[in-house]
C-alpha cells in the first residue's frame, strides 16, 4: 500500500510502506520513516508491560518486543524483507503448541509511522483461506480505522477528540447501518479524567473493536498509540439496546495501571472480567 505526494520542487515522491524515495533536491524537507519495531518508547513511555492479562510480554536487549505469550500461544516478531505477492517488512508468526492447525503467518506492512498499515493473515493449515486488515493513524499516531475481511468486511472508526475516542462505528457488508459505541472518560466517581501513562489500549475489552488474534500487536508496538485518559465507560448508542460496561483502573504508586475490573450489563444481565498488569 502506498501513497503519492506531490513535490512542487521536483516530480513525485513514493512513500511505501516502511520505505522511502525522496525528491533529489537537498533544500526539500526529508521524511524519515521509522525503523519498524522501534515504536515501543513512542507508544509505551514508561516502559513495556511485562504482562497484560494472560499476555507475557519478553523485550530484547533493544526494549523491543520479541516475542508475546498467551496460554499455548506463542506471538513472535521479525523484521526486513518478505515476499509474498506483495513486499513486507514484517511478520507476526503465531505458534499454538496445543492447537498446532491454528498457526498463522502475519505479513506485515508497516508505514513510516512504525505501524501496520496492512496485513496479510495466512493460515498455516491450506483449508483456511487468507485474511487481509487494513489500518489507518491520525497524525498523532493514534488509530483512526480497522477494516478485516473476516466478518463481512468489517470496519471500525474511531472518532477522537481531544486524543481520546469519544466514539467508534463499526460496519460491515451486511449490516452497512452502524453499531455506535460512546466512551466517556469521567464518571459521578471519578471526577476528572486519568491519564492513561503506561499507554494501556484494550481495543477488545473495552471499546468494541474486534482485534481478535491481532490484538497482541498492539503490546509489540505496531498498532499505534493509545487514548489520552484511561475509560471509565462505554456504552452503545441505541435506545433499544441496554448494552453498557464499565471500566474501574487500580493503579500503583507510579500511575500507571495494575488492575481493570470491568462489568458488563445488558438489561438484567451483567457479568465481570478482570485484567492485570505487571510492568
């Protein structure tokens, strides 16, 4: 996936993903694209978790994420050169020790943000057909849209404002009305809006965005930054649907989080789930 940018000093310049091709003239303001997984300090300031939930997160000698363990799961990451109809200069290798038919090859194509900007999901087992995602950031590096080919075509947009999402849409091919979700960031308990300083994200958990086996990319620095504040509710926009959950963070002496309780409510139904965070 690339994009055009018009050089009024000289002809086009052709940003690919994770490269560049600037304009020869020495006066014209170069872009330098981001190492691909180098984002960790970016998107973690404080530091990479060491565990999210049942994520067991390993660095290298470099602060970049190599290697992510959930359950049987294993998630780990390499960069340069892959072919595979199309150049990229990543993947995401998934490795399910119990459920070996499972394995999945992510090719990644990062921009010059650092981030996925497209990716090709092959199933190691040649019965399952191939997935494709596509993401875009806003200029603060933060993710403004996802689309899946799994589940119809599916796309989630963030609206933002003030670097919080403030509400997602999602869509697909059969249900081209959308689903909004409302997140607020400030509650009859809690006053004033926390800072979200160790750049916590749970796409899944709590704004309704179906990352599915994709999630974990985002602990490995690849899918953008997170919200300004920590939620603290979420809820869906339709009068005929009770749908809400909401969000209570413990934090430890740093600010930074170690536990979210989270607690679903449909009608009469509700349900509680809880994560934790070592760092």
């Amino acid at each position: 996936m690339s994009k055009f940018i018009n050089c009024f000093a000289m002809s086009l310049c052709v940003v690919a993903a994770g490269s560049l091709v600037s304009c020869s003239d020495d006066d014209d303001p170069k872009v330098t694209p981001v190492e691909p997984g180098s984002t960790t300090e970016f998107v973690f300031p404080e530091g990479v978790p060491a565990q999210v939930g049942d994520l067991k997160i390993t660095t290298n000698a470099n602060g970049r994420v190599s290697e992510i363990v959930e359950g049987s799961e294993t998630y780990s990451f390499k960069y340069g050169t892959f072919s595979r109809a199309k150049e990229f200069n990543g993947m995401m290798l998934v490795r399910d020790a119990e459920y070996p038919d499972d394995n999945v090859d992510f090719y990644l194509q990062i921009n010059e943000q650092g981030f996925i900007a497209y990716a090709l999901q092959v199933y190691v087992n040649a019965e399952y057909s191939d997935d494709e995602w596509w993401f875009e950031y806003n200029a603060d590096g933060q993710m403004t849209s996802m689309k899946r080919s799994e589940g119809d075509n599916e796309v989630s947009r963030m609206t933002y404002v003030n670097g919080d999402i403030t509400s997602v849409s999602i869509t697909n091919d059969d249900h081209p009305k959308a689903s909004v979700y409302v997140i607020e960031y400030t509650s009859a308990d809690v006053k004033v809006a926390v800072a979200n300083k160790g750049g916590i994200m749970e796409f899944d958990e709590v704004f309704g965005i179906d990352m599915d086996e994709m999630a974990p990319a985002y602990y490995a620095g690849l899918l953008g930054r997170a919200t300004k504040n920590l939620p603290v509710k979420c809820y869906k926009d339709d009068p005929e649907d009770e749908y809400s959950s909401t969000f209570k963070w413990d934090l430890n002496a740093n600010q930074l989080p170690v536990k979210l309780t989270i607690t679903y409510q449909s009608g009469s139904w509700t349900s509680e789930d809880v994560l934790e965070y070592k760092w």
